[in-house]
C-alpha cells in the first residue's frame, strides 16, 4: 500500500495550487473563507471559468471533455479546491446526473444533456427524499404511471436543494406497485422543471436563508425516452449514485482550512484577563482530537485512493469516509461557535454607531453552525451508514 504521492502527483498539485491562486476571482475567494453562500450567478461564473480550463468535470471521460485524469488527480484537486475556498462545483448535474448518464444512459440521452451540464447551460436538482421517505429512501411514494408514449407523475420530494434554481430535476418515481421488495418497481426519470404540474415551494431555513424546497408533481407528463436505465430498476440507478456522493463528503481540504482558521482565531481570542483561548487546555484538548481524526481521515482516504488505483471500485465501506467527514464537518463548526462566543451573531450588526461591530466570517457563523447540522444526514443519514457498513463490510 503506497500512501505517498509521487513527483508527478507533488507537481500536479503545485499546478493546480498556482492556478487557483492565479484564477479564483477575489470576491469569490473572500466569499470562502468567510463561509458565506453563493449565488446562483455566482457558482455558475466559477463553473463556467472551470470548464472554459477544461477543469469542470474532473471524473468524466476525455471523449465528453473531461481531463483525462486518474482517481489521484481528481483527489488532489477536490482537496486543493477545498483548501483554497473555491465555489463548490453544484454536484447535481456534474458529479450525479452525469455519472448516472456515463453508465446507465443512452447515447441520444448523452448527446442531449452532457454538452449542456458541462457548459453549465442547465442547473439540475435532486428529487430523492419525501416526507417520510428520507432515510429510508426505497419506501418513496412519488408514482409515475405508463400512458402511451409518455409517464404521468404525481407526488411531492422535499429538502431539494436550490429547487428554485432549477431548469431539470432527477427523480425517483415507483412505476410499480405490485412488488414485495421495495427497492424493486423503482424508475429513475429526468424531468423538465418547466413542465406544468410543478410547483416548487420554498422552505424557509432558521437563519432566514432559501435553501431547500419542497416539489410537487400534478399530472406532470414525462416522455418515455427520458427513462434512465430499465424501468422498475431505477434502484441500481440510485445505488451507483449516492456511491459517487459519499465519496466526495468527507471534504477533507475544506476541513483542514476550517482548521487553520480556528487555530488563528483561538490564539488569537482572549478572555477579560488576556488569556487567550488556546491556552485552556479543555479547548486544546478537544481540537487536537478533531486534528487527529481529521489526519486518521486524510489517511484512510488515501488508502481508498490506492485500492482505487488498482481498479477496485468504491464499495459499502466508503460509507467511513461520509460519516467522519461529516461529524469533523460538524466539530469544526461547533468549535469556532465556542471560539467566537458572543461574537457569534446570527447576523451581521448594522444601523446605529453603538452596533456591535462583528468580523464578516463571525457575522455568518451561527447560520454555518445551523446549516452543517445536516452535512451528517444527506446522502443518507449517519445511522443508515452505519447500519451499510455492518451489513455490507462486517457481515452483521
């Protein structure tokens, strides 16, 4: 097992480092490391100056303009991405939809959509979750129903992530109700959010923010040709995708910024007698823990790195790598919470002279503290991991 890079993954790095540097837009870099949100206009400036460098879509093909590099440098570049502050690339149609398209999709349904996910000409969403049907996603009631040359949809998903933005959504859909196994009359259907039917209604976060929506289908009529895969099989399809997303949840790169920053701000933080945080051993104590399990993480993903060179696909054991990820994520926010103390306002002061004048970064804490207290449920809750892990890995 080789756990180190080689000369030409360390110059790699270094290119893709100088690049960002060179080519991540200021206001977007202080955007960052303030851990403020995007935009749409915003995410879809970086995508676009991405995939002008032919960046954009680092997993995919050479043939549909991918870079042609291995799982290595892909890695290399989500963590360098992550430690400079860069604009997330929306998953949902590069790293989801995409990857389904690559392996399950047809070639008229590649040529259709590919060239216009990788220009970032059509922001697409996920419809996976219901109420009800959250964790445990195979008992989903969203019906799709077999009527000549097209499907008629009726249902709702929820928590759908800038559904307000959205021009196409992925979903699952039973187009099948007489099966004793749930996962089994499931379909996976590409559906044009300009459809009629679809409503699309906001759910209000606590910090004020327009995140998630809920999304209703009314008789909305899909065309049969924009089926994924075989239908009552759309189960494999949503397998091999929420494969694809835990592996990019762990975002290590982006955790040891967090890090640094918190390491920064504690020493530099003092109590009334000019003691600074970091010199409270309780504090210390606990985020050197964080340090050292964000390090043990690092490493067990380069072990997933090199089985993955060899060719070994990720399996049910990269459910670790979601749930450690995700609970440092969680960590990391809590800790600069404790760091700032009353300097944690929910939002920023303005108005009167007499206004408490907060840091921007400290200003957008407490909304981060609330918002990464779901990094631990999406693409399957913590618990369900656990539970893939046991009987998937351990045999339980």
């Amino acid at each position: 097992m080789d756990l180190n890079y080689s000369k030409e993954e360390l110059a790699f790095r270094d290119e893709v480092r100088t690049w960002l540097e060179a080519n991540l837009p200021a206001d977007l870099r202080l955007k960052g490391e303030d851990g403020e949100s995007y935009t749409k206009e915003e995410l879809l400036r970086w995508h676009k100056i991405l995939a002008k460098k032919g960046w954009v879509a680092p997993a995919w093909p050479k043939e549909w303009g991918g870079p042609d590099w291995d799982v290595t440098q892909r890695y290399i570049f989500e963590e360098e991405c992550g430690q400079a502050g860069t604009p997330p690339i929306v998953p949902f149609g590069v790293t989801m939809c995409a990857q389904v398209l690559l392996k399950f999709g047809s070639d008229a349904q590649k040529n259709r959509f590919l060239p216009r996910i990788y220009n970032g000409d059509d922001f697409w969403v996920q419809g996976y979750s219901e109420p009800g049907s959250g964790s445990d996603l195979a008992s989903l009631k969203t019906r799709a129903e077999r009527k000549g040359d097209k499907y008629v949809v009726n249902g709702q998903k929820i928590w759908t992530t800038m559904g307000q933005h959205g021009d196409w959504i992925f979903c699952l859909v039973r187009t099948n109700l007489d099966t004793k196994i749930r996962q089994e009359g499931i379909s996976f259907l590409l559906i044009d959010m300009k459809t009629p039917g679809i409503t699309v209604r906001p759910l209000i976060l606590m910090d004020g923010g327009h995140e998630v929506n809920e999304v209703f289908f009314e008789n909305v009529e899909v065309p049969l040709e924009n089926l994924v895969h075989e239908e009552d099989k759309g189960w494999t399809v949503a397998k091999y995708l929420l494969g694809h997303e835990r592996l990019n949840t762990g975002r290590i790169g982006g955790s040891k910024r967090e890090l640094a920053r918190l390491k920064v701000f504690a020493a530099e933080q003092t109590d009334g007698q000019g003691k600074a945080l970091m010199d409270d051993p309780r504090f210390r104590d606990r985020l050197s823990r964080v340090e050292v399990e964000l390090m043990a993480l690092e490493i067990t993903n380069l072990r997933f790195l090199d089985a993955m060179r060899g060719g070994r696909p990720p399996g049910a054991d990269v459910s670790m790598l979601k749930i450690r990820g995700t609970e440092i994520q969680q960590a990391l926010t809590e800790l600069m919470y404790q760091a700032a103390g009353p300097m944690a306002a929910p939002f920023k002061a303005t108005g009167s002279q007499d206004a408490v004048a907060f840091d921007d970064a400290l200003a957008g804490l407490a909304p981060r503290y609330a918002n990464y207290r779901k990094t631990s449920i999406y693409a399957g809750s913590n618990e369900i991991q656990r539970n893939i892990i046991a009987k998937a890995s351990l045999g339980l």
